[in-house]
C-alpha cells in the first residue's frame, strides 16, 4: 500500500492519530509545510492522498511561512488529481474568517454582527450599529489568538491612538459584536466527513472570549483531564465541558456549513445570546484536535472515527487507479 501524507507544522498535536494509523499497521508519511518546495511544472507525487493539517496559528511557532505557502500547494496537488482532505476550498475558509461569515450569510444562518477591517483608521467608523462590548479579531487567528474585547469607544480610541490595535499577518480584521454566552458555555460541534461527529459543551465564566476547545482541563464534576489531543503550550483555563447532542436543526446547519465550505475534518463554534437567545454561529475550523480525553467526555475515541475516515479514502484511491 503506497502511504498517504500528512501535512502539518506542530511536533504534539497529531501524536494521537500517528498512534492509532500505526495500530492498525496503514502506512503514511509526514511533510512540514513550513519547510517545504515544489516545482510548478512538476509531475504528480507519487501519492494519491494528501491530508492537509496546517494549522493557521503557525505564526505563533515561526511557522506563518507555512499558511500561504499550503494554499499554493494543494492548489497544485488538487491540479494533478491527488485527493486531499480539507483541500485547497477548505483552507481558503480556515484562513479567513470573513470568508467564514459571508458563507453564513449566504447560508441564511445566524452569526455574531460584524464588519470586516484593513486599517486602523477604519475601526472607530466601523463600530457604528454595533452594539458594545465588542471584539476585534484577525481575519487568520487560530487557538484563539489575535482576539481583543473593547467595552467603550473610548477603550478602542485609545488602542488604536496606541497603535495597540493588531490585524494579524493579512492585515484584516473582524469587528464584532461580543455576545454573552446564556448557560455560560459555548458549544463545538466536530464533523467528519461532511457529517456531525459529537458536540462539546465548554462553559465559561462569562467574560470570555478567547477560547480553545480542545484545551479544557476539567470536566463538569471538576476530574482533570488527560490533555492527550492539546497542544502541550496551551495554558490550563480551568473551563469545564461536557458532552451535549445539539438540536436536528443546529446539526442541519452545521453539516451545511462543512459541506458547503469544503471542509472533510472540522469544527463550528456556536453560542447562545444572552441578551435575546438566537443561536449565533462564529467559527469555522477546518483543523480539529478533539477534545482532551476524550473517551472520559464523550464515551468514545474519535481519532478512531477518524482513522476509518482515513482508511476508506486509502481504499477509494486504490480502486479508483
């Protein structure tokens, strides 16, 4: 069996899956994207499978040469028929979180109000109709990075005079609303394959904002978890999960949403408003560590489900050539 590949930039996130493909004896490679080449007028690699795991935080480990870099390349993996998992279609969404919105909003489905930013002296104006507090984000975030809340004009006047005010590393920015969290939590759902896999209850303290699922360190009884599928850097937040199963319509919009943004592997972000009780939707993540021990919280093992995702496709590859 020629061994697949998987692309990704961090030394301990993915040490579950590598695990669970070398139980099952499913060969595979690794490549780093941060440190990589190809030739544009190169032949097809002699795979046929390619799993696409940049992360778009790399920027925060001396990887940010590593996001652009991937779109290029899996355009020209995608262009020689090699069937990659959260393709080229994908990470374009993962990278952009206005990308992320206007696909809601061409959906029909409901998300925090937001303007879209590409310069400082944008922000103030672009505060007008929302309703505060409010958050700025970098339109390429990842592990909650890039995210400040701002309670007055006056708050956000005095960054920007501060030039305090960060837009990331394509220099654009969300404006948003910041939605109090009803219950205290937030919930993320992860799919596989276009499908609902599981959904996590996190609860927070109510002022948060910045927030990183797959870090929980405590379930709702206060047990410490086992922070197998975290990344080791991640501070221990103290936030509690559980597991939850969302209603047929949240499921229907959450499989709309991965169908449509292309996304084989992922998770969405949703939240209750506190203040009228809509259901908003506000991230879109095209890489899923999974929830730190994860058998303890959900009562089964998704690296698993995921490994049987990953050996259907070997299998489609090798009765397709």
């Amino acid at each position: 069996m020629q061994p697949f590949v998987i692309s990704h930039e961090h030394p301990d996130w993915f040490k579950p899956l590598f695990t669970e493909l070398e139980k099952r004896d499913i060969p595979y490679q690794t490549v780093n994207p941060a440190q990589h080449f190809f030739a544009i007028e190169g032949a097809k690699p002699e795979f046929d499978l390619f799993f696409n795991r940049m992360s778009p935080s790399a920027y925060l480990r001396d990887g940010i040469q590593g996001t652009f870099y991937t779109l290029n390349y899996l355009k020209f993996l995608e262009n020689h028929g090699v069937r990659v998992i959260n393709g080229y279609k994908a990470f374009t969404y993962e990278t952009s979180k206005a990308l992320q919105l206007l696909l809601l909003e061409q959906l029909g489905i409901k998300y925090p109000k937001s303007r879209v930013v590409n310069h400082v002296s944008q922000v103030e104006a672009a505060t007008e109709g929302l309703r505060f507090p409010i958050v700025i984000k970098a339109n390429i975030g990842g592990s909650g990075a890039g995210i400040e809340k701002f309670d007055s004009i006056a708050e956000v006047r005095e960054a920007v005079k501060e030039n305090r005010v960060d837009f990331g590393i394509d220099h654009t920015a969300l404006v948003q609303e910041f939605i109090p969290a009803r219950g205290g939590y937030i919930t993320r759902v992860e799919t596989l394959g276009g499908k609902y896999l599981y959904a996590i209850r996190v609860y927070t303290n109510g002022e948060s904002f910045n927030l990183c699922p797959a870090d929980i360190c405590q379930t709702t009884t206060g047990q410490e978890l086992v922070r197998n599928a975290c990344a080791l850097d991640a501070p221990k937040n103290g936030l509690k999960v559980e597991a939850f199963t969302p209603s047929d319509e949240i499921i229907k919009n959450i499989e709309a949403i991965v169908q449509h943004s292309g996304i084989d592997v992922g998770g969405i972000e949703y939240i209750i408003d506190d203040r009228d009780g809509e259901v908003l939707y506000y991230d879109v993540n095209a890489l899923s560590n999974f929830v730190a021990d994860a058998v303890n919280v959900i009562g089964f093992n998704p690296h698993e489900r995921l490994v049987d995702y990953l050996a259907e496709q070997v299998t489609e590859n090798i009765l397709t050539k």
